[in-house]
C-alpha cells in the first residue's frame, strides 16, 4: 500500500482542510455544530469516498468485459 501522508489543517469556524498528494479537501459543520454549513462534512466525503471507489470498480470491470458505459461530458 502507498505511504498516504495527509496533512490537517484546523482553520476557523470549526473547518478544516485535509491536504494529500499536492490536492486539498475543505469540510465543515452545520451550523447547530459550530460550523458554517456551507461545505460538505467530513460524512458527505465519506459517502463520496464509497460511491467513486464503487464507480472506479464497475468502470474498471465494464472495461475488462468489453461492456460499454455511457460517459457523462
């Protein structure tokens, strides 16, 4: 497995930013939480996580089967 150094930064009004690979990630809370709400939390990118990991599969076995996707633009 590939060596995954993340770095965190806790930035203001309970947000932080997750910086991997040169790519960075802001999350925050909903407002009952502290936060601002206005960026997905750090369950939405979870959920996210699952569904891309999923569609990378399907779209790696689909390739493999000679299946055809449809490619959105």
């Amino acid at each position: 497995m590939e060596n995954m150094d993340i770095e965190i930064k806790f930035l203001e009004d309970r947000r932080v930013e997750a910086q991997y690979m040169g790519n960075s990630v802001l999350a925050d809370t909903s407002e009952k939480e502290g936060g601002l709400g206005e960026l997905p939390t750090p369950g939405a990118y979870f959920l996210i996580s699952i569904a891309t990991c999923t569609a990378l599969y399907v779209q790696g076995f689909a390739a493999t089967a000679k299946f055809p996707l449809m490619i959105s633009s």
